[in-house]
C-alpha cells in the first residue's frame, strides 16, 4: 500500500499537467495573411405578417409568429459573401376571427457584394452585387369548404445594396448596415386554380408540369425585403475583472411578395431578431 501511495504521489504532478491540456487537436493559424474570416449569425425573433391569398380566400389575414434564421458574412478582399437561410412561422386571422390559416415561409439566398471604393467615404462604404436564391411559402386553411392549402414557390436571380457605417457613440462602438434585396427574374409556381395541384397533372396529360412553372419579371411578380442591422458590444466579466468583448445583432427586416397572375396573392411583414455574432 506504501508503494502505492509513493507511485501517485509522483505521478499526480505530471497527471495535473496533462488535464490542463485539450485531448483534442484545434486550428493552427501558420499564414495568417491568407486567413478569411467568416461571421457567423443565429438570429431568433418575432415577427408579424398581412396576406391575402386568392387561393384560399379574398379576405386580409394578419397575425403574429415567430423568425429564425442563420446566415454568415465572409470577406474575400473587395467582397462580401453573404449566405443565408431564414424561416417564418406564424398564425394569421382576418378581421372578424371567424378564420384562421397556418402560414410557413422558407428562404434561402446567396449574396455576392462588391465593395464600391470610390463611393467611400469616412466610415461609410457602399456595396453591390448579384444575388440567386429561392423561396417557399406555405399556408393550409383548415376551416375552408373548399381549397384548404396553398403554396408559392420562386428561384430567382437578383441584384442587392448595402450601406454601412461604423461609429463611436458614449464610449461604446456601432455598426450600423441597411441592405437591399430586389429580384428581378424568376421561375414560379402557384395554384393555378381552385385546387392546389394542377388537373392536367391527375390526368397525366402531356406538357402537364408546364402549367406548374411559369417564368416572371417584375411585370407579374415581385419580392422585396429590406434589412437593418445594428451590431454593438457587450462586456463579458468573470470574477469582477473585464475578460471578452461579445458581439451581438439586432436586426429588423421588413418584406414584400406579390404575384398578379392566377391566383393574385399579397403578402408583407415585419421581424425583429437578436443574435450573437460568432467569428471563425
């Protein structure tokens, strides 16, 4: 037992060490010139939205519901990419509450910013660029006699704007970003008539797919949506003594989709989201 004790007594100041140690390998920077890094932004929110699919009824619905969604900046020389997924949910009445559907909207978008040198000034830079993405928004009508769900799909190419400006205000620093999306062509598809799926599609007829997609312009289509974000510090302190700089977002979105032919539909709304800004 004395053997013992006198082995671990020994071993005790080298097995201190190792546990201080990760058992796992991390990133080693060697050329940090050619280090890109990437932010990266889980946001979570509310929102509230107004539509009136033709689809479904010819009343206005509004209600409230709830915003994520998951995008990062990276920053590649005179470029800012900017990949993003964002999902909506909400619960929409008319003006009576004698009806209600459950409404669904899904988005994804890849942005290619260009940054515009000679147009910056001070703290303030402009940027442009392309943009492709694609939407899906869903609604089901459970109360409804007839057509009970509804849908409109879009891939789209586009082009988008951002402003930003970073500033200094009580001692504490700001971001400060407004950015534009605004497609221009798309390939969509919505009801074409009282029920979701076309009949010529049951009927196996041939060509029947082509009266599911349609291609748009702004003509018959359009999809805008606004973005405001401001990025600002919050201390981190651990025993009293100052140790991080965390970065957060608050962001508020306003958007807009609109579809003339068919079945009309209108439909807009506004999100306020919190996330934590994660850098790689």
């Amino acid at each position: 037992m004395r053997l013992f004790y006198l082995l671990f007594l020994l071993m005790a100041p080298g097995l201190s060490l190792y546990a201080q140690n990760s058992p796992g390998l991390r990133n080693v920077i060697v050329d940090s010139s050619s280090y890109v890094p990437v932010d990266k932004y889980r946001a979570l929110g509310v929102s509230y939205t107004t539509t009136r699919d033709e689809a479904l009824s010819p009343l206005v619905f509004q209600g409230p519901g709830v915003t994520f969604s998951a995008s990062s900046w990276k920053y590649n020389r005179n470029w800012l990419l900017q990949p993003a997924f964002t999902g909506r949910l909400h619960l929409l009445k008319n003006a009576s509450g004698s009806s209600v559907y459950n409404e669904a909207a899904f988005k994804y978008q890849y942005t290619a910013l260009r940054e515009l040198l000679s147009l910056q000034h001070g703290n303030w830079r402009f940027w442009a660029g392309p943009e492709a993405g694609m939407l899906l928004n869903m609604r089901l009508h459970s109360r409804n006699t007839n057509n009970i769900a509804s849908y409109d799909w879009a891939g789209f190419l586009g082009a988008s704007a951002m402003v930003s400006n970073r500033f200094s205000l009580w001692g504490r620093t700001f971001a400060v970003s407004n950015q534009l999306h605004i497609p221009l062509f798309f390939l969509y598809a919505r009801p074409p008539f009282a029920w979701a799926v076309p009949p010529a599609i049951f009927e196996e007829a041939e060509g029947a797919w082509k009266e599911v997609f349609q291609v748009g312009t702004l003509n018959n289509i359009m999809s805008l949506s606004n973005q405001v974000n401001l990025d600002f510090y919050l201390r981190k302190r651990k025993k009293g003594k100052l140790v991080q700089y965390r970065a957060f977002r608050l962001t508020y979105n306003w958007n807009y989709f609109a579809v003339g032919t068919g079945n009309p539909l209108k439909t807009g709304g506004h999100a306020l989201s919190f996330s934590r800004v994660i850098t790689f």
